[in-house]
C-alpha cells in the first residue's frame, strides 16, 4: 500500500473531532503499514456551526453540516470525510459516495435534567430545549402542556446551559455521550418506543470520492455490513418523504436473526399528529422496505402536513 498521505476532514466539534480520531484509529488497525503521521485530520468549518442563534431548520436543513466538507472533497483538499449521518442529505453530490458506515452505536435519545427523570415525569408547562424539530414534536405529540425553546450547542455548551437552569431539560444523542465518555448524573435513557430516533441516528459514515480508488481499497475494511444494511433502510424511508432537518421523522431498522424489521413515524411540527407505522422483509431487501413504508407514510400525511 502506497505510504501517501491520507487527509479525513471533520467538523472541529468535540463530537466531531471524536469520531475523526475513531477512524484513524480504525485505519491503523486495519492496515499495520500505516503510521498515526500518514493520517492527518482537517478541520473544517461548516454553515451550520456558525449558526447557533437560531434553529437549523430556519437556515436550509441538513447541508448546513456537509457543503463545505464536500466542497473540500471534490476539490481534493481532503481524501475523506466523517459525518454523523442523521446530519446528511438524501442526496449526495455527484462525484461522491458513502464509503464505508463504522459499527453503530447506540441509538436512543436521552432526556437531561438536573434530577433523572422521564418524559412523563417532567412538570406540567415546564420548559424544554432543543433544536430538533424532531424531538420537539414528538415531545408535544405526548406532552402537549410543555414549552419547547430553540435549544443550540455541542454537547458541553448544553450540559453548561442547562445548570444554569435556561430549560428544565434538554435532549441529547446516547452515542454521542457514549463517543465522548460522558454519562451526566441527571440523564434517563429514552427507549425508543418512547422516542424513535433520528434516522441514522449513532451511525458514522465516511465519504470519499467516487473514482478514489486508493482510498476506496484503504477504507473497505472499516465497512460495518449490518449497519449498512440498517442506514440504507432508513435513509430509502427518508428520501421518500424528501426529509430534511424541517421535518420531524424518525425512523429505526433493527436485525432480529429472522430479517429486518423496520419501523418509521412522522409528526405535524406541533404534535398534534404523530403517526407511526412498522414493516418486515428480507434483511437484503431493506431499501425496498424503506421506499414502501415511507409511500406509506407519505399516503397517510394531509396537505401541508409538516407546515409549522
């Protein structure tokens, strides 16, 4: 194998910066040829970090955490990217594919407050933040007598924000705690027949060009069939309903041994409808389950269903 640099380009979150170095890791591992000095890692500022006044969803959506990463991968900056994939678009440039998907971590969400304590322990009209049009109206869907704030920031920013008491509680992603070794004293694990999760929702996936063959045949090792399986189900779901960080779905594919088993759920951004739908098929055949349970969803929304 060719000794030539490798560059992984990443947001410079602490989350971020954590799962850069899980792939370099990774990559030594896989290949004892390489050294830690032939692996450089770039940080790259994207849109969506400089926004942190308001809410993604009233600044485009998803792409705000990729465009410049990818501008940087078609121009050759970099050689690959890492992307918590719940960040990326249905779509990707063209020129460019998801490689290889690391072994999932957790999915659930977490409810944090400063005392554990579950959605329906929180008091009545307290007040809440997030920025996940997701988790918002699937909280309202259940606990409609809450306020829900705009609620930005890593992981530390949040943690900061919510002792000095801004909301009651606030969400965060069980694998990105896991990623950073962090288990907060005030937090209770959400099962996810309490809160589907984001699509992708704990997947890493690592993006390259397309006709990259040097880093195609470098990164191959990573690949985590099972959770390739799991992400494109979902994502086949999301794509269908033209998803985006403006609309609350969510969805889960789970392996049982049997098959897939795949389950998807949409809300109006106030909660004052959730549907939740759930299919089978052939572990092979998830895309194919996505696409249809995602038409089903789709047949089962009114006009302007996600209009806020």
């Amino acid at each position: 194998m060719q000794t030539k640099a490798y560059r992984i380009g990443t947001r410079g979150s602490p989350l971020a910066l954590a799962q850069a170095h899980e792939t370099r890791d990774r990559l030594l591992k896989a290949h004892p040829g390489l050294r830690e000095a032939d692996i450089a890692i770039r940080i790259i500022k994207t849109t969506g970090d400089q926004i942190q006044d308001r809410a993604l969803s009233e600044a485009g959506g998803k792409g705000l955490f990729t465009k410049e990463i990818e501008e940087g991968l078609i121009a050759g900056e970099i050689d690959l990217a890492v992307h918590s994939m719940k960040d990326m678009p249905t779509q990707l440039p063209d020129g460019l594919m998801m490689a290889v998907y690391l072994p999932r971590e957790d999915v659930r969400d977490v409810l944090l407050s400063i005392q554990p304590m579950g959605m329906a322990d929180l008091p009545k009209g307290g007040t809440v933040g997030t920025s996940s049009l997701r988790r918002k109206a699937f909280l309202l869907a259940r606990r409609p007598d809450l306020t829900v704030v705009n609620f930005r920031g890593n992981v530390q920013t949040r943690l900061r924000r919510l002792e000095e008491g801004t909301v009651l509680a606030t969400f965060l992603a069980m694998a990105g705690l896991n990623r950073l070794k962090i288990a907060p004293p005030g937090m209770r694990v959400l099962q996810t027949d309490e809160m589907l999760p984001a699509v992708a929702q704990g997947a890493i996936g690592i993006e390259c060009r397309s006709g990259d063959s040097r880093v195609l045949d470098y990164l191959k090792p990573l690949d985590d069939t099972p959770t390739r399986m799991r992400v494109e189900a979902e994502r086949a779901l999301l794509a269908v309903l033209d998803g985006s960080c403006r609309t609350p779905i969510a969805a889960l594919a789970e392996l049982d041994g049997v098959g897939m088993r795949l389950r998807g759920a949409i809300a109006r951004p106030d909660g004052s409808e959730l549907i939740e739908l759930e299919g089978r098929s052939n572990a092979r055949d998830g895309v194919a389950l996505g696409q249809d349970l995602g038409a089903q969803l789709k047949g089962r929304m009114g006009p302007g269903f996600f209009d806020v």
